[in-house]
C-alpha cells in the first residue's frame, strides 16, 4: 500500500484560477508528519554530502537519495501534477534548498520555459518541511508576474526590483499595480509556482535553525529546459529499465 504523501487538499476551478492568476498556490500543512520526517531525514543526507561529492547533489538530489526519487512518481505528486499541467508531463528536476542560520537568502529572480508558447506550462512544487517566517529565510513574490513570461527579472532588493522591473506595471488581468508579498508557512507547507513568477528568498536569521526545503519541477513537453538537472547516466538507465516507474517522464520531450 503506498504511503500518504498529503493530507486531503482540493484543486478546483477556484484553486485553479488562483494559482494562475497569482503565479503560485499555498497548501500550509500538507505533508504528512510521516513525510515531513523522512524527508528532513533525506535532505539532511544531501546536504551532509554536499563537501564532499564532485557531482553537486543538492541539484541532482533525486539521484542520491531513494526517498528523495520515490516522491517524483507518488501517485499523489503525479495527481497534483496532472490538475495543473494536464496529462502530458515531464520530470525536470530535483532540488534541495537547505538553508542555515546566517544563510543571506536569495535575490529576485525568475526562471524560463518556454516564452513564445504560453499553451505549454512549467511549475515547481516547493515542499518547506519545516516552514519559514517572514524575513527569516521567507519566499517572496509578486503575484501576477509569470503572467509577463519574463525569464530575465532580477533584483538585490525589494527597492531595486519596484524601482526597476516592476516599476508602472499592472496586473494584466485585474489591472491593479504590482505589489511585493512576504510569505510566512507552517511546518509541513507545499507551495506550487509558476516558473516565469518573480520570487526571492530572505536571509535566514543567524540563531535560526537550518530551513529543510526540497523543490520538484514537472513541465509540458515540446521545448528545451535549461533547468533540466538530469545526469545523462541516471536518464539512460531510467529509460532503458522497463519497469522504471520514470520510464515515461524523464526524456526531454
């Protein structure tokens, strides 16, 4: 019997809208304490070979844990994929995100897929095992932003990206002018995002403890993916091990 990866959750027409017109989905709490600590369990294993391994890890993360790659294929993970995506769906990638006390966070950015074919869709699912506060290690983001499929936003601070890109522009659907949000999630969180939304992520206070956080992206097939973090040697004995429960989403296309 497959283990419970979430508790109950819904995805309908309004999550839905939700999620497009922000730009990301929050689900505090979804993990199951079960899975929250396993996967503290796993990312601490990565993040312990991070000095040592040639091969940086925390981006193949999948590869170097078991527990870590059971999840890509969790009948639950593929259902919650396929409500956003739709069927036709490609594994991109594995990330850990561990952050420690005194970790300086990261700047704004944005990621890319696919900018001259909005039809096809690109999200990554963070889970933040622990959760995170506000100006502690926190996700920031401006809803309505993927809607500019920009892959190119990039900002040190909230003072330079509203002085800069985000600077007279409105939200394409409600009109209304784009504003900063600072996110604050419980232990157990899983937040979906669109790849084109502008997000960052503040320092960790030094006296914090390390913020455990994993991210799985999944996209449409039909264009290239330059976050694509799969070692040619792991994709070659997916696809050739007929049983591989990844056989049909680890190609590029």
């Amino acid at each position: 019997m497959t283990y419970q990866l979430f508790h109950s959750y819904q995805f309908t027409e309004t999550e839905c809208q939700r999620m497009d017109l922000d730009g990301h989905l929050v689900y505090p709490g979804l993990l199951t304490k079960d899975v929250q600590r396993h996967l503290t369990e796993a990312l601490a294993h990565i993040h312990s070979l991070e000095s040592v391994a040639g091969h940086e890890p925390n981006r193949f993360a999948a590869e170097y844990n078991a527990y870590l790659e059971d999840l890509i294929t969790h009948p639950q993970m593929l259902e919650l994929v396929n409500q956003v995506l739709g069927k036709e769906i490609r594994y991109d990638h594995c990330v850990t995100l561990n952050r420690l006390g005194g970790n300086g966070g990261s700047h704004w950015h944005s990621h890319g897929y696919a900018e001259d074919d909005p039809r096809l869709g690109f999200i990554r699912i963070f889970f933040y095992v622990n959760g995170f506060e506000i100006n502690d290690g926190g996700l920031t983001v401006v809803p309505g932003s993927h809607l500019f499929r920009d892959k190119k936003i990039h900002a040190k601070s909230d003072a330079e990206l509203e002085a800069g890109w985000m600077m007279g522009k409105q939200h394409p659907i409600t009109g209304q002018s784009l504003k900063i949000e600072h996110l604050s999630v419980p232990a157990g969180t899983v937040i979906l995002m669109w790849t084109h939304a502008a997000h960052g992520v503040s320092a960790r206070q030094s006296d914090s403890d390390t913020r455990w956080t994993v991210v799985y992206a999944y996209r449409n097939p039909g264009k290239p993916s330059g976050a694509r973090w799969i070692s040619q040697k792991y994709e070659g004995q997916k696809r050739s091990a007929p049983n591989s429960p990844l056989k049909d989403l680890i190609s590029l296309y």
